[in-house]
C-alpha cells in the first residue's frame, strides 16, 4: 500500500517556470530489464535534423515541435 510522507516541504510554482517529472520504476534488485512493452514517452532532440518525406508525418512533428519543444511527451 502506499504511504505518503506528510512530512514533506510545501513548495510554490512560480509563474512561467517549468519542471519535468522523470517517473522510474524499479522491482529493487537494481538490474534494468526489457518488460516487452514499447516505449509510450519521448523527447524530441534539438540537435538532429529530420527529414521527413509524408505530409502527416511533417504535421505530427511541427506539432511535437510547437507544443513540446525540448519536453518529453506521451502519445496518449
């Protein structure tokens, strides 16, 4: 069962500041394993160029591109 902390410290978001939440699951033997699911979160990389030759795809990407810049995203 979960148990969240009450003892944790109250914080405060700022107008226009921005934060990611990286969420990690592990079994606790420390040990990275293929669960044999695809991979639903992504992240754009800045520094590549990417040529894409179908009109959806282009549109898909210019969507990624003005709504989640340098931020991971998820499909659903």
């Amino acid at each position: 069962p979960l148990s969240p902390r009450k003892d944790h410290e109250k914080a405060e978001f700022e107008v226009h500041e921005v934060y990611a939440v990286d969420v990690l699951v592990s079994s606790g033997e420390g040990k990275a394993k293929d669960a044999g699911q695809r991979t639903t979160i992504y992240k754009r990389d800045p520094s590549k160029q990417y040529g894409l030759k179908m009109k959806t795809s282009r549109a898909f990407f210019s969507e990624v591109e003005r709504r989640f810049d340098t931020m991971p995203f998820t499909l659903r």
